[in-house]
C-alpha cells in the first residue's frame, strides 16, 4: 500500500459505499482530485453535497464515483488505520521521561510516546507541540480545529524546541521550559 492510499475494511450495510459497491479491500485514493493524507482531510473534504471519490478496487481497477448526498453524509466505511497515517510520536528526550520510567513487560503500546496533534483534537491526548512544522500548524488553522491541549514543563530537559506559530496572530506561543 502506497502513501496515502488508505485500505476499506469495513463497509456498513445501508451506506453509500454499499450503494456504489464499494467493498472491503478497495482502497481510497482521493476525493475531489486531492490526495487524502489523513482523517482530517478525509472528514473535511467528504463535507459536501457533491464529491467525485476515486477507489481502486481489491482487483485494480479504479473507478471515479461521482455522488451526490446530504452535506453530513458519510461514506459508511472504516479504513485500515484511524487516523489513516502514521501515528506520530514524540521527539524529545525528557530526562524525567514517565514513560522511559515504566516497567518492562507491559503491553507494547505502553510503551509508545505519542505526540500527534490528530489524538489530541479527536480523543484529548496531550501534545508538546514540539515535533510540528509549518504544514502541520497551517492545517490545524484552515480546519479550525480546536481544543488542542498541550502540555509544558517545569523541568529542564533535553527537548529541542521550535516555537510553533499557534495563530496568524499568535507572537507569544507557550515555551515548553520554565526557569
Ligand atoms: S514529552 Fe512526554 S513522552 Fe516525550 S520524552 Fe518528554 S515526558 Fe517522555
């Protein structure tokens, strides 16, 4: 599977994705001639009544569907991954680390330093805002995403930090070290 091209496992009895019969094991390429780079392109471009959406069936083929719905109407499908990306994870190297500090022989995921701006808007993960470039902050603007919740420390550590640039008129974004 390429970038970008995200995986059908799931397609609910009812929807418009059985309806244009789309099935489990096409892939989704793009909606209106845009790739979708993850679920916040997937939810905000699929916001329309009309959408041309190119699948590539499970044997090749690529079909563009052109379907007209009630703006709110969803595909009706589950992809492969959630977040339909990678899961980011954090990039610094905090000497108190809490989870460097865990005990060995807990389940894996435990051990994963997330820090994805994605978690935080749809499940309220905690971010540093640390690991974000330019793209990433300019996406959380134009689809006006919000509660971001980020976090800051009061220890010294070893992060390498770049402000991010929170808001076109943001000057003073929070600094992650505090003497
Ligand atoms: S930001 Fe959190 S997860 Fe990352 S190194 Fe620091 S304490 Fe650990």
């Amino acid at each position: 599977m390429k970038k970008n091209e995200h995986l059908i496992t799931v397609v609910y009895p009812g929807s418009i994705a059985e309806e244009m019969e789309i099935e489990t094991g096409d892939y989704l390429l793009a909606i209106n001639d845009k790739e979708i780079k993850d679920v916040f392109d997937y939810r905000y471009m699929i916001k329309d009544e009309y959408i041309e959406v190119l699948i590539r069936k499970s044997y090749g083929e690529e079909w563009l569907l052109e379907i007209e719905k009630d703006y709110d109407d969803d595909l009706g499908v589950e992809f492969e991954n959630g977040l339909m990306s990678d899961y980011r994870s954090c990039t610094n190297k905090c000497m108190f680390c809490f989870i460097d500090q865990m005990p060995p022989g807990m389940r894996e995921t435990l051990y994963f330093k997330d820090d994805d701006s994605r978690l935080s808007f749809l499940q309220g993960n905690y971010i540093t805002l640390t690991n974000m470039n330019e793209n990433d902050v300019d996406r959380i603007i134009r689809y006006n995403l919000s509660v971001m919740r980020a976090v800051r420390t009061a220890a010294p550590c070893s992060r390498a930090y770049k402000p991010p640039r929170l808001t076109p008129q943001a000057s003073k974004p929070c600094a992650p070290h505090q003497a």
